[in-house]
C-alpha cells in the first residue's frame, strides 16, 4: 500500500468521482482507476461504487477514508518535520593553496544555499600539514594530493590536474594554441623556475619528473607560500610550474599557461576524511557537497586542466 494510493482514494471521495479527482490531482483518469483498483485488491474489499453521477463510499470505504486521511495526516506533518529540522553543527575542511583559489568560495557558497545553520571552518595550508592536522583530529575532512595506504581514513578520488609552465605572456612569446612543452624543452627557453621548496608534495612530484626526463632544472628561486611566489612570477623573476588551479586569483592575461608535456606531469586530487564511524552528520554532509562543487567546477571548465577521476570500487 502506498501513499499515493490512500492520496487518491481520499479525493476521489472528496470530489465524489474519478474524473473530478483525477483532473485535480492531474493525473489520467484510467490511471487513478488502476490504481484504486489495486488497493481494493490489496484490501480484499471494494471501497468505491461506481454510479451514474460518479463514486461513493461503500460502508468499507467510509471507515478505510477515516484512517486514510488520519494516515496522511501524520505522513503530511512528518514531512514537515523533517524539513524544519535543518541540518547543523560545524565541520573542518583544509584544502591547500592552490586548491582553495578555485575551490574555496564555491564550497562556502554551496554550503550556505543547501545547509545555512552549519559552520564551517575552511583551512588552507600545504598538504603536508594539512595531513598532520588530519591525524590529529584537528580537520574532519580534506584535499590531499597523497595518503598513507595505512592511515584509517575514508579517501575518494576526485580529480587530477595537469601542470602548466606559467609565465609571463611577455616572457613565454609562443602563441596561445601552442602545444604542450616537455621538461628538455624549459632550458630552451631561457627562463629560471620559481618553485616551492624541497618539503613541498608539488615540489617532489616535480623533482621526480625532472629526474625521469633527466633534465636539471633552472631554479633561480624557492618559494612556499602560493601568493608570494605568483607574485614572483608576476614581476618578472621567472616562471613557474603550477596546476591551472594556481593562476585562479590572478588577472585575465597577465599569465601564459603552457601544458607539460611529461606523463607524469600531474597531479591527483584526493578527498579524504576521517573515518566514516568518526563523522558528524554535517562533515558527512559536506564531503558530499564538496565533491558535487568540484564535479561542477571541473564539468563548466571553471578548474583549469583538471579531469574526474572514477571513485574506487
């Protein structure tokens, strides 16, 4: 039995025949019919008699349209209920700089629409910490670039970014349609590198590339934090190597992006929590959310060079 069979039968006695409640409910006359039809059999007892001027309750209908509307009534305040019982708490989420430049204020704002009364606390630091910070219980959820298989977290795959040499327009004088840039290509260039330093997950993958593709890089300067070292790029010190997340906070133009040619030239994004047993109902919430904005950001071409990756079976 179904509530919609009890909504049915209870304007069917209302209105006093099929047509007239099938019209205010809009739906098709042989359809409500069906579906009256089949609750009689549920029922083992017929509920409408069907005359001239439309259908009245049998005796058996009368008492079952009492309980009905006493059913939808507590079914209708149930609903109401659970819609005024709104979702709230506060939950922790750590994304990294280059992460939260694209990432951070559509996840605030997603947040605010769809669950207003819980607070949340957005911290951005190096994936490094933001790991440490992690195992300390101090972020219920965030955005790494690398776990430990050990570690007893919750960890979805969410997207993956390909690196970009990013410069100065005037700087890397190649058109816009160029194509991808190998790692032996950079010293051609004549550009030092700007990049973070030796501790820094980006910088370690980099140097891994670097390694594969035995080239030594240029570097005229190392730089940790994500504001300082565009701002390097910016005047003109050198270029960089950075996901297109990176340049989100940066003016139209002013930067050439050109994509690394290098396989191994990328960097993955995973979403990682605690486990889900240790999660409130507003972190559980917000891993959802997270995920879906990413997705959304990726799928509109507002994330730079990034691609979905598939979850993990």
């Amino acid at each position: 039995m179904e509530l919609r069979q009890l909504r049915y039968f209870v304007k069917v006695v209302e209105l006093g025949g099929m047509g007239r409640a099938a019209r205010d409910l809009g739906v098709v006359t042989s359809a409500l019919s069906q579906q009256i039809s089949r609750l009689e059999s549920e029922l083992s007892t017929r509920l409408l008699q069907r005359t001239r001027d439309g259908a009245v309750p049998t005796d058996a209908g009368v008492a079952f349209w009492h309980q009905a509307q006493l059913v939808l009534r507590h079914a209708d305040a149930a609903m109401i209920a659970a819609q005024q019982a709104r979702l709230s708490g506060s939950v922790s989420v750590g994304l990294a700089p280059s992460t939260a430049a694209v990432l951070g204020l559509p996840l605030m704002q997603a947040m605010r629409a769809r669950y207003p009364e819980v607070r949340l606390h957005l911290v951005e630091n190096l994936s490094g910490h933001l790991t440490a910070m992690l195992n300390a219980r101090q972020l219920d959820l965030a955005v790494l670039f690398q776990v430990d298989a050990m570690r007893r977290w919750s960890v979805l795959p969410l997207l993956d970014e390909l690196l970009y040499l990013v410069g100065r327009a005037d700087q890397l004088d190649r058109p816009e349609d160029a194509a991808p840039i190998g790692l032996d290509q950079l010293g051609a260039l004549g550009l030092g590198l700007v990049l973070p330093s030796g501790p820094h997950g980006l910088r370690a993958l980099l140097n891994t590339a670097f390694a594969r593709a035995r080239v030594e890089p240029l570097i005229v300067a190392e730089i940790d934090g994500l504001a300082m070292l565009m701002d390097a790029v910016q005047a003109g010190l050198g270029a960089t190597i950075q996901p297109g997340a990176a340049t989100a906070r940066q003016p139209p133009g002013s930067l050439r992006l050109i994509p690394i040619a290098d396989a191994h030239a990328r960097r993955s994004n995973l979403l990682v929590s605690l486990s889900d047993d240790e999660l409130s109902p507003a972190a559980l919430a917000a891993r959802v959310v997270l995920a879906d904005v990413a997705g959304e950001l990726v799928r509109q071409g507002r994330w730079i060079g990034a691609r979905l990756l598939p979850e993990r079976p």
